[in-house]
C-alpha cells in the first residue's frame, strides 16, 4: 500500500515535516507494512524556503535585516542546489510573528527587510527568485521593500515618505531610476495564496488589516493611502494594477512586485508542488493524506491542502484531510477531491492547549484514521461481512 502524506504546517505549533512525521508514525501503528512518501508542503507563508530548499537539495542562508518596526532581526532565505534561484518567505523579514499582539500597527510596520533580503540573494549571483509573500505584517504596498531596492517614494517637497502604511499618505511621486539593476534580469515568481485586489472591501486593508492590528479607522487610512498609491503606480508604469487580482496580497506587496519589478502572480501551491513534484509522486499511490492548522472554507479557495487534492484528482487517488480543527464554515460539498476530514483536537479547549498538545493531538488522529482505513480494507476483502475479530483493536 503506498500512502503519499503532503501536509502543510500547523501554524504556530508543528511545521510541515513535523506534521508529516506525526501523521507517518500514526499510520504506521496501524499499518506497518505500507509504503510511506513524506512531501511537506507550504503555500508562500511560513515554511515555504524549507521545503523548497528540500526539494532542490539547496541550502539555508541568514541575513541580519530591518523588522517590522524598524528593528533588527535576522532573516533567511534559500539558495537551490544549482545556485540560480534563490526562495524568499516575507514572514521571515516582514513576518506578523515578529510583532508582539500589543504593537501590532499597519500604520507604522514597513517591508524593508524582504527587500534587503532580496539583495542579499542578488547578491549571490540567482537570476530568478521565488518569493512567498504569505504572513506579512505589514499594510504598506512594499513601500518599504521598493525602498531598499533603490526606489525613491517621494512626498511634495522632494522627500522619502515615512515608512509604513501611513507614509503612502504623503506620496506624490515614484522615482525608480536607482532601482537595483540587477532586478531588469531576475524572473521573479511570487507565491500567493489569495487573489484580492489592492483596495476596496475585498482589498488589502479591509479584509487582512484587522489581523495585524488595524482599527476600523485605521483600514479608512489605509485603504485610502493605498489608493494614492496605486494610482501612482499605474500612472508611473501605464499598467492595471489596482484591481488586478492578488495586488492586495501581503498589504499590497503583490502590487508592488508586479507593478514595478514585472514579477508573475501565481498561486503558491502551484510553485511549491510543481517544485516538489507532487504529481509523479502521487502516481500509484493508493491513499493521499493532506492538512493543515485549520481545514475550513478559505481552504478550498487555494490554501496548500486543496492544490494536493486537486492533483489527486488527476490520478483518482482518495485523500483525507486532517486539521487541527475543522471551520464550522466548512461545507464538505466545495472541497474538490476530498473523500473526508478529521480534526485532531477532539475536545473544547483554548487555542494555547490546542498547539501545546499539537503532537499528541495529530499523532493520536492519524493512528484513528489508519484504524478506520484498515477496517474498510477488511470489509472489502470479506465481501462486506464483519470479521469477528481485527488485526488491532480502535
């Protein structure tokens, strides 16, 4: 029996070797005997420069680079095995993770430090770059990012606009003429996991702002300042750029590396299972096992765990989901290619508990599942009748 396991992290408790370990070892209790694949995944947010780093046998670099708030704090990125493509994840320079709940302000929190790690890969000579703009703290349309790549966001009297979302307010001009040359030969592929526009209700501020830490005046401020800015940036390259999908991804990062660095918005599933080659692995499986901290409906709208169903599907391999809890949003009916989900947690407890006991939770899930799959195994081999004993107890 071949079982291919493909999960994405556990936010904030496991990542996704973890999981796929935790999930491994819990099957095998019940099913020694199969043919195990581990391939963890990762969708542009955290965790994506590792598996990308694994599936081309490339290696970890860290960067000391600006923080959020202008602090300093050490980044990494990845090189691949050849040298030539270098893998960012924004969340390790710009990341919500390195903002305290109590600071958290879109006004003030600035990209700059994913831009300084792109020089550092630059630096190593790549000529393309992968970059995962999942888990940003941000809300300041990659001012911050352009900044350290050369661009100069200028206010009415000639000077570089403060960082943050609250510094788009006073711009009135783009000035790209010191932009790193560099970028002009670099393909630049930006892993993105949500299709937004920059503005409006569906746009960068309304919809991500609350979640790091925006009031509802604060997403006016915004929502407003990025508007100045996009309609600079489209004035400025002559292309859409306000209401083109996934430009308000990251705050609107995804604005920006399109706008003015010709970067390709693609989902960061696509990438990533491309990159692991997810489909050759899947052919002959017999079972396909995915996850990730939360299986609800923004699952199905292009999360990690629904770009593996879908490439199941091609091979008509069953796949069970396993989160760490199921979204009481979730509607089994628009999960394409999902025979079931489980969640791991099995009683009411606070989320703290809930990542405190991620291991045993996940491990003691997956053991289950295995259970049930082996009891339809019997089943079927009996021609429906129930055997009077099984191989282990559930």
């Amino acid at each position: 029996m071949k079982i291919v396991i493909a999960p994405d992290s556990f936010k904030e408790s496991l990542s996704a070797l973890e999981v796929a370990q935790h999930m491994e070892k819990g099957f095998k209790e019940i099913l020694p005997d199969a043919d195990f694949i581990l391939l963890p995944i990762a969708d542009g947010g955290e965790g994506t420069v590792d598996t990308m780093i694994a599936a081309t046998a490339g290696t970890k670099h860290w960067k000391h680079v600006t923080g959020p708030l202008g602090q300093p704090v050490t980044g990494f990125y990845g090189l691949s095995g050849d040298g030539n493509t270098a893998f960012i994840e924004m969340a390790a320079a710009s990341g919500l993770a390195l903002v305290k709940n109590e600071h958290r302000n879109p006004l003030l929190t600035t990209s700059q430090g994913t831009g300084e790690l792109i020089l550092a890969a630059l630096d190593k000579g790549v000529h393309k770059l992968i970059i995962g703009i999942g888990g940003s703290a941000t809300n300041d349309g990659g001012a911050g990012m352009l900044h350290a790549l050369g661009v100069r966001l200028l206010d009415g009297n000639g000077n570089q606009i403060m960082p943050g979302g609250r510094g788009l307010g006073m711009l009135e001009k783009i000035d790209d003429a010191g932009i790193d040359p560099r970028i002009a030969n670099c393909n630049i592929q930006v892993a993105c996991d949500v299709d937004n526009p920059l503005i409006g209700p569906r746009g960068a501020s309304a919809v991500f702002g609350p979640q790091k830490g925006a009031t509802p005046e604060m997403v006016d401020e915004l929502d407003s300042n990025l508007e100045t800015f996009g309609r600079l940036l489209e004035q400025h390259t002559g292309n859409r750029i306000i209401d083109k999908p996934g430009a308000g991804a990251a705050g609107g990062m995804g604005a920006a590396l399109s706008g003015l660095l010709n970067a390709e918005l693609r989902p960061g599933v696509e990438i990533v299972l491309e990159a692991v080659n997810l489909d050759k692995a899947i052919a002959g499986a017999d079972l396909v096992i995915t996850g990730e901290g939360k299986l609800d409906s923004q699952t199905a709208g292009g999360k990690a765990p629904a770009g593996v169903a879908k490439a199941a599907a091609r091979h008509n391999v069953p796949v069970i989901g396993i989160g760490g809890s199921l979204g009481t949003d979730l509607v089994m009916e628009s999960m394409t290619g999902f025979s079931a989900m489980f969640a791991a947690v099995s009683r009411n407890c606070t989320l703290a508990v809930a990542i405190e006991e991620a291991e045993h939770n996940l491990l003691r899930a997956a053991r289950n599942i295995a259970a049930v799959v082996q009891l339809g195994m019997q089943i079927q081999a009996s021609g429906g009748r129930t055997q009077e004993s099984r191989k282990r107890p559930l």
